[in-house]
C-alpha cells in the first residue's frame, strides 16, 4: 500500500511540474476554434479583460449574418518571445447569400505572464469579411 502511495505521490508532482505556460499555438487554436463554432466566450478568454465583453456581444451581432465554415493558420511568426503575428484564413458566406467567401485575416498576439492574448485583429485580403477591419498591423 505504501508503494502506491508513494506512486501516485510522484505522477502527481510530475503533473504539477508540466509546462504551465500556454503556448502560442494552443492561443490562436482556442481563440480561433471559439469564433468558428461560435463559442464567443471561450474564443474572449484570448483577449484582454476589458475587450471580453464588447467580443462577445459584437460576435452575436455578426453571427446573425456570417457563418464562418473553416479556417486555417497559414504563418505564424514569433517576434522574440512576447509577440507575434499571425496569418489565418477563413471560409465563411453570408447566411442570406450562400456565397463561399474567402478572407485572410493578420493578428497581432502578445504574451502577458504565462499567456497568449489576440491584441489586434484586421482584414489582410480575400473578400472583405464584415466585423474585420480593414487596417494593417504592425
């Protein structure tokens, strides 16, 4: 019994000593998997705090006319180890239209602690995506 014990003492530690920092992919994965199936409130957990909300409210508003169906990173590029820039694309139409469309979109993360935050969004090329602005990031 005592070796039991002492068995799942160690695979609990070495549980607690896994990576606890989120990585980058697993960021724009989670934020980008929430807005394509419409789990707005989990793709706001990648955002700051004080954007949550407002996200969450704007994506409601635009899924009454935009059924994203797909995207895909195309680059992510790491500056240093607190920012980075990605490029994902989407697949969406319209519900009224039932055209496919097709957007690229540049995001703008950066690490704060032990986290990825999605900072900026905008419209790179493609079709022009209603809710994306159309500006360059940096």
């Amino acid at each position: 019994m005592k070796l039991v014990a002492i068995g799942l003492s160690l695979a609990l530690a070495a549980c607690g000593a896994q990576q606890t920092t989120e990585t980058l992919a697993d960021s724009v994965r989670i934020y980008n998997d929430g807005v394509r199936w419409q789990r707005f409130e989990i793709a706001a957990s990648r955002l700051p705090r004080e954007e949550q909300s407002r996200f969450v409210d704007d994506m409601d508003a635009r899924a009454k006319d935009v059924e994203i169906t797909d995207y895909e990173v195309v680059r992510l590029d790491t500056r240093g180890d607190r920012e980075a820039r990605v490029q994902v694309k989407m697949t969406w139409y319209l519900k009224k239209q039932q055209i496919v469309h097709e957007t690229h979109a540049l995001q703008a993360w950066e690490r704060h602690g032990k986290q990825w935050f999605l900072v900026d969004e905008h419209f790179m090329r493609g079709d022009q995506m209603p809710g994306l602005v159309d500006r360059e990031v940096n």
